[in-house]
DNA sequence: CCCGTTCTCGTCAAGTTGACGATAATAGCT
DNA sequence: AGCTATTATCGTCAACTTGACGAGAACGGG
C-alpha cells in the first residue's frame, strides 16, 4: 500500500476514471449507465469507469479510451473534457477511492454500442435521477448533476451545444438541443439571428434539410469558433428589471 | 501497492493535494510558492500542498486544511475551489504521482503565517511563469497557467473579484484588482455604474475612505450575489502591471 | 390550389455598453 | 483662504444587443 522513498513512504489510494457521457435523444437529456455486476451496488446502475490502470496511462488518454470503447466512436471527434475529482472518504464501501470524472457530449448514436464493456450500458434520461426517482451508485447522482449543470452552463457561452447534434445539421436542431438540455423554450426566430450572427459558429453546406413539412432549412456544419460572445443566456439568469443602477447609500 | 478484493487487486497510486493560491498585491497577480527542500526539484519552487494522508480525510477538507496552515486564516472566509486533476504519467520522476489540485483567491494578507510547512513560502509574480521566464516544478508551470487562466475567466461573470481585497473596500480597489488581473485598464466610470449597478455585488457600508488626494470613496462590503449577469467582459488588451521581484510573505 | 408548418428576414422598443463630459470632495501647497 | 492636482461619482449619448413579434418564403399534404 506504500512504496518507500527513501526512508519515508508514500501512502497510495485506489483512483478510478469515471465517464458522464450525455447525449439528446428522444427529446431528453440522457446519460449512459451501465448495470453493476460486482459488488458492491451490484444490480445497481453507474456511471461506466474503471480503475486507473498500473500502466503509466495519462489520466485523459484512459477516459477518452474507455469513451471510445464504450460509444465505438473516435474520441477526437467528441467532446471530452475533465469535470471534477470526488474524493469523499467513504463514497465507496470497501476502501478509499478517489475518482477522476469526465465530462462527454456525443450526438446520438446511431447503432447501439459494440464494445465489450459496453454490453450492459444503456441511455437513461437524468431527469428522474436529478428529481432523486432514481438512485445510482456510489455517489454517482451527485455527479450526475455536477456534468447537467455544467452541461448547461456549457452551452451559455461555447458552442458546444453543437457537440450533440450530427456533423450536418439545422439551426432548428440545434435549437431543440438548447431547449431540451435547459428544459425551456427558445423564441425560434432571435435563436436563428443570434447562431447565425455569431461569427465561426455554424458554417453552412449549402445544402438543405427536407423533413416532413416546412420550408427547407439551411444546412450547417460545426464552426471553428469555440467561445461564444457575448454568450447566450437562459432566461432566469438575467438581470431583474426595476432595480435602480445606482443606489444612494443613505439607506 | 494493491489491495486484494475477492480475488480481484485493485491497484493504487500516489495522490497529492496541491494550492494554487493566488493574491494581488505590489501590482501584481501573485502566487504562493515553497522552495522544496528535498529531492526531487530541490531548491526549486513548487506550489505548497502534500500527499493524501492515510487517514480518511476528504480532499476539499485537505485542500481547506493545507490553506488555512498556508495562510494562517480561517478558510471559510477565503475562496476555495478545485482547479484540475493532473495525471500525466511522468510528472513525477519518482513514480506516478496524481495531484488533485485546488485554486484559492486571498487578501493581501496582512501578517506572515505562522505554520511550520509555510515557513518558505513566498508570493511570486505569476507573469514571469506564464512567459517561461520562470520555471517551477514538476509541471506546476501548466498549473499555474491554468490558475491564472480561471482566476481571469471567473473575475467576468462572478463576483470573486472582490475576494482579493480585505472584507471593507472601494470602488476603486476593486477596480484595480480587475486591471491587475486582467492586465488591461478599465475605465473607471463605467466600472463603477457597472459593479454598483450589480444587485448583490455592493454593500455600502456607509463609511468613506480617506487617503491621500482626491475625493473620499464610499466603502462597500460584499454582497451576497455570486454571480454576474450579465457578465463583465474583458475587451481591448492593454498591458498595464509590471513584474515584481520574489516578494517574502512577511512583507 | 389552398392550408398548415417550418424557416428566414425585418421591425421596434427596452436595455446595456463604451466613450467621455461634468461636477463633487478631498489633500497639499502657496 | 485660495488654487491645483487628484480621485470619486453622476450624466449623456450613440452604437449595439435583446426579446417580442409581424410577415413573407418554401415546402408537404389534402
């Protein structure tokens, strides 16, 4: 459990690299579990992860390997980024561990997955999850809602709401994308000038969308541009109207 | 160096919990560093923190422990958040070392500490590190870049600025916290309609400062509001802080 | 060919920002 | 006291952004 270092010993702990994964599909915001088959939670549903490996792997190359082994997709074309370190002493029952999470938007895979851990891992809205309906392992929900919000706030002021839609898409899929992950409608037409207005963020194809009905709208693929100024907020983070810019203080 | 469970071992690495505790003061954004006295990087400087004590303590607790040792003050009044994991394989040349790093925002601390590990610490200029004049180690260089990087992103859309200057303050005061940080000035009409106009950023205090020219300044305490909306966004660059030289905290 | 739907462009009032003039209140000096 | 330099605070104004919403464009389906 130590290694010694010259006379004084280093203690070690167990470090896990854990994945919350979110994609949009079925018109929810959806993270990918797998079932459990050990203990302990076993039967119970996590976040997909393993323990850091004896090998000298850098912690961001083994969270984007197991992203890719559990979505079958190739990591640089997602969005991967840290998230946060839990390090609560008895978040897991057998010992200390510590785990290193990360954070992935993927659009929505079109087959389900092909590797092997990923056998049992399935797309489970986290609506319930966050409403506390249904519980994880570990501290898990707590993570859970840890990359919601940071999704969320992601999405005021990057681009990467584009992360989840496919590399062709419209404006109004990427509205619904907004709206599914904030959970509250956008006005189509200030959503449409202000995408389209910001410089690098959608770069169109030319091409046409033709769906059911509707006029056809335009084709856009994902900008070089990764900050978005100014950002685009969501309604009940503005400014309360009425209060008075500036205040005497003789009160 | 593994613990068995059930037949199966679960492999363990060395944890350390490191400070990235940054202050303005001279003019400058500064950051607390320790000469190391033991190998490896003897003689060089690193940012204060430790490795994970065997004991069951949870990391932001450490990280809460380490900077009140640190800085001699109670850390609940001082900002503390976690920055990153870094889990580069070779960071360390001893052996895998991963460091669960946290990011503080002090005061310019009136008194020098008085704890045994911060009897080397020092404030030290971050510019000299961001431009590779100055190089720290392990990759505490990435670190603080990373730090300064945040600490710059969160002085725009939250109301930490004002956790740099000492619990009574002006306008002012404020507003050159800002300039240093950012290294741009800010034109002080504006910031002052902007951050007084700001519900919850001011509390007035009643009190007017009295220094050596000018008009007295109102004195404002902090709000309870943490963040901006809308954000105060950096501009036009414009270099205004030069450098410092090592500066010993009992200054 | 009309109709419902979706996409896209315009318009307008309200609010915010950046540039900067003007006034207020102090210290230091003669 | 009067003058000046300095800093704080208040106002003004044009340019821009936002939110609400009208209106036309371009489809599929009856």
């Amino acid at each position: 459990m130590q290694a010694s270092d010259g006379g004084w010993t280093i203690p070690e702990v167990a470090v896990t690299v854990d994945l919350a994964v979110l994609t949009v599909r079925s018109g929810a915001l959806q993270i990918m579990l797998i079932r459990r088959g050990v203990q302990p939670f076993r039967g119970k549903y996590a976040l997909p992860g393993g323990f850091l490996a004896s090998t000298m792997e850098d912690t961001d190359t083994a969270a984007a390997r197991e992203l890719a082994e559990e979505t079958g997709l190739d990591p640089s074309d997602l969005h991967l980024e840290q998230l946060r370190t839990y390090g609560s002493p008895y978040r897991d029952p057998r010992q200390r561990v510590i785990t290193i999470c990360y954070l992935a938007f993927v659009p929505h895979l079109p087959s389900p997955t092909a590797g092997g851990d990923a056998l049992h891992a399935v797309w489970s809205p986290v609506q319930p999850i966050l409403d506390g309906d249904v519980r994880l392992a570990f501290d898990h929900d707590q993570i859970v809602a840890d990359a919601v919000e940071r999704a969320r706030s992601k999405l005021e002021y990057t681009t990467l709401g584009a992360a989840f839609c496919p590399s062709e898409f419209t404006v109004s899929e990427l509205r619904m994308v907004y709206e599914i992950v904030w959970g509250q409608r956008l006005d189509a037409r200030n959503f449409h000038r202000k995408v389209t207005g910001s410089p690098g963020f959608l770069v169109p194809t030319g091409a046409r969308s033709r769906q059911k009905g509707g006029r056809p709208a335009a084709v856009y693929r994902r900008g070089a541009a990764e900050l978005l100024h100014p950002a685009i907020l969501r309604a009940g983070s503005r400014p309360v109207a009425g209060t008075t810019p500036h205040d005497d203080m003789s009160t």
